[in-house]
C-alpha cells in the first residue's frame, strides 16, 4: 500500500486589498499529494494520466490573451504559466502563483473542449489508472491516438513566432509495455513496464536556409534530426506527424525468437508528443509568383492562380505557373530546313526546333 505523504504549500496571510477574488486562486492555497514512489494527484488528475496531458498542453501552449478571453484563468495565473514554461509536470503547474484547484478545473474544462483528453472530470471518474497506463478512455498505445493528416509546411510554419528560428513543440512521452507469450497457448495480459515524460527531452521544429525540420533536443547541447517537414516525416519507422501530435512506434514494437517451449516476449512502446494545432495560414500565388494552374497552398490545399492568354503557356517559359512561350530568334542559317532557332529557357542558350513551344 502507497504512503501517501503532503507537499504543504505555505499559506500567506493577504490584505483586504490584496486578496484574489471569488473566481481566482490564492497564490499560495491548495497542497498537491505526492506518494513515495514520485508519482502525485493533484487535485484529482493523476500524473501521466490522459487528463494531465490534457492540462499541461493546455498550459504549455496556449498564448497570453487566450488563456484569459478562452480558458477563462486570470490574469495573475496567465502570466505565472507563461513565465514557468514549459511545465512537466502538474506538480511543477501547480507551483505557479495563483494556479489552484480553480485553475486546474478551467484548464481541464478546455482541454476536454479542444478534444485533448477522454471523458470524466478527474482521477476519481475520469477511468484512469490500470494496466493500460492510466490514460482512461483512451489506449496509450493504440496507433491511432496520434493519427492525422501529414503536417504541412504551413502548418509547421505557424508554430513561429515572427523572426523566430526554433518553436518548441512539447516534451516527449515515452511508453513501453510487455508480455510473456507462448506459440502454443498465446499472450499474458501486457505489463506496462515505463510511462513517464522525458523532463529534458523536447521536440522542437527549426528552420534553415530553405525549409523547416522536426528535431529532437535530447539535452546537454544534443540534438538529432528527425525528419524534413516534406512529408518524409511520415513514411518511415512508423513515424507519424501531423498537425496535433509525433510519435514513433516501429522501432518500439519486437518480438523475440520462440525457444524450444514455444516461449517468447513481446514488447511494444511510443515516444510521442502531444501539443496543440496552430490554425495555418496558406500561401498565396502571389506570395510564390505564380499567375497560373494549380498551386499548393501548404496548408493541406490547393489554390487556382488563373490561365494565361495568346500565345502564352503555362509554364512556356520555362518557369513552373508562369506564363510565357520560347522566343523565336533569327539563327542566321545555322538551322536546318524546316527548322526554326528558338531561346530555350531551361537550358539558357538558343537551339534549332521544328517549332518555337
């Protein structure tokens, strides 16, 4: 049985003038429980759980004006979130002034309304807990909880602020379960053997010179390059990323050789990210000087620049949605009959055809 122990959390005594009001946190109130073994309930939303990865996403990426206008916390709050990010854990959230049991509920209340945690309104009825990692209504390690469409560039864009060349998109959550298996009689129940947040490692999104990249920040000045947002960060491994979530699975689900009995062990897991979409702004054509066909907006669509007219093409100038057409140029004889000399703008140079395109 756990020995429960309390973090007592000092409580101030306010002047009248001072004092939160009825809809605000004390910036020192309620304590949070933490057991022998690390693992705390704050508030009746257990750590690791699905409603804890629900709040800290809230917290961890929500801007300034909506955590007041949309999450509906005060002002006081908002600003100890914004400074004490990113937050690991919701001991670590509940240590910011003026974040109390009030805060934590409206934290919930929208994560629940973005569609980023199951149902129920805490620990007590929100079915966490168990043999499946404690994540409630939803399997943790069901493939599908991080599913969606590829992220875009334009998605991945607007993860930025402006003149920014790093946007953090959240800690990593590693999970891994096993079980004892036999050839002839079949599985145990799966034991869930690690399911924790990394408190160093982050998954951020960087630019270069000529597009954007999904890296992992191990730590102590390591970094790793995971994929290029060009679609590639979803067709290896069993990588997905989209708009709301990264996880990696492939590497993480083995099965052992049979022994003479017929034994083996099975072992499946993720690391994966959790974090809020950013609504994406697409492209224009005029923004990628294009004045006809089909365009990708990056944002998941395509966009319509028009057609040309005369004896322009699409493209006929050698330049993708542009519109222009070959030169024809005197070859001063150099060309052969039937033949007529044109400027080939892909090559640069003029050259003989049949007809100028």
């Amino acid at each position: 049985m756990k020995t429960w122990k309390k973090l007592a959390i000092a409580v101030s005594i306010l002047s009248a003038c001072g004092a939160p009001t009825d809809n605000e946190d004390d910036p020192r109130d309620e304590s949070v429980s933490i057991s022998t073994d690390g693992k705390s309930d704050a508030f009746g939303y257990a750590e690791g759980s699905a409603q804890a990865v629900g709040i800290l996403k809230v917290a961890n990426q929500t801007i300034l004006a909506d955590f007041k206008s949309k999450v509906g916390i005060t002002t006081q709050a908002a600003k100890g979130i914004v400074a004490a990010r990113p937050l690991a854990t919701l001991t670590a959230l509940d240590a910011v002034p003026y974040v109390g049991k009030t805060t934590f509920a409206k934290l919930f209340a929208y994560a629940k309304a973005q569609g980023d945690v199951g149902g129920g309104t805490g620990a007590t009825d929100g079915g966490v807990g168990g043999a499946d990692g404690g994540t409630g209504v939803a399997d943790p390690f069901d493939p599908a909880t991080c599913s969606g469409a590829p992220m875009t560039i334009g998605e991945a864009r607007a993860h930025f602020g402006q003149g920014s060349s790093r946007a953090n998109l959240g800690f990593v959550h590693t999970l891994s379960r096993n079980r004892k298996c036999n050839v002839q009689t079949g599985c145990n129940d799966w034991v869930v053997t690690f399911n924790d947040y990394a408190t160093s490692d982050v998954m951020y999104l960087a630019t270069d010179a000529t597009g954007i990249n999904l890296m992992w920040d191990w730590g102590n000045n390591s970094t790793e390059l995971e994929c290029r947002i060009d679609g590639s960060c979803n067709t290896t491994n069993d990588v997905v990323l989209t708009d709301h979530c990264w996880q990696s699975h492939g590497e993480d689900h083995t099965k052992s050789t049979p022994d003479s009995n017929g034994n083996y062990v099975e072992t499946d897991g993720f690391d994966r990210v959790m974090f809020a979409s950013v609504a994406c702004t697409p492209t224009t054509c005029a923004q990628k000087s294009a004045n006809c066909g089909s365009i990708a907006d990056e944002c998941g669509g395509t966009l319509n620049c028009g057609s040309c007219t005369g004896s322009d093409s699409c493209g006929g100038g050698g330049t993708a949605n542009v519109c222009g057409h070959y030169i024809s140029l005197p070859c001063g004889g150099a060309c052969g009959p039937n033949q007529v000399c044109c400027y080939e703008p892909i090559e640069g140079h003029d050259d003989c055809f049949d007809a100028c395109g």
